[in-house]
C-alpha cells in the first residue's frame, strides 16, 4: 500500500468523530497523544481539520509543535525551505536522544 494523507492522525481523529455523529453514538473521548508530535499545516486552507483542543494536546507536550505555513494544502511541498529544516532539527534531536540513552546504558553496563 501507498502512504498518503489519510492515513494522518488528525485525519483519522476527525473521521472517526464524524463517522460516530453519523450513526449518533457518542463520540470517545480525546485520547492523550503520548509521542511528541509536530503538526504542520496550511494556514489559509478552507476547512481545517483540528481544532483548539487537537493544538492544545500537542502543545501539553514539551516536545510537541505547531507550524502553520502561508498558503493551502499544498503548503509543505510549497514551503520546502521551512519544512525541511523543522524536520532536521526533529531527527538530530532524536539521534541526540539515543546516543546520550545508548551512552548512558552503556555507562550503567561498565560499572559492574
């Protein structure tokens, strides 16, 4: 299978809740996102699909953010020159992250 837009948390979040408003049932509560998330997004698109609640939730992470880009849809492909390095800073801080883990266990292993 191909990768592609639906398969995006947000999108999946929003479906669902449509799909339960749909058949009336009531929607689940907002699951708390666990993984640090960076949402990036077109700022004049015509229907945005979070809302201030979906922002807050990343944000209650403190490796979690928000860029919104000028433009629609397309904004990530259009605003490469912003995007890409939002996305070298995420993957250097994660292989900082498990190189100071590795570091630290190997640490640990020395000891004895």
């Amino acid at each position: 299978r191909n990768i592609n837009a639906g398969m995006g948390f947000s999108y999946f979040y929003i479906m669902k809740r449509f799909l339960l408003m749909f058949l009336k049932l009531k929607p689940f509560p907002f699951q708390k996102i666990q993984t640090p998330v960076t949402f990036i997004y077109g700022e004049n698109k015509y229907m945005h699909y979070h809302n201030t609640e979906f922002l807050q939730e990343i944000l209650s992470n403190p490796k979690g953010r928000i860029k919104g880009l000028p433009g629609g849809h397309w904004s990530m492909f259009k605003f490469q020159g912003e995007v890409f390095p939002l996305i070298y800073e995420i993957i250097n801080e994660n292989e900082v992250l498990i190189a100071r883990n590795l570091l630290s266990k190997l640490n640990k292993e020395s000891a004895f």
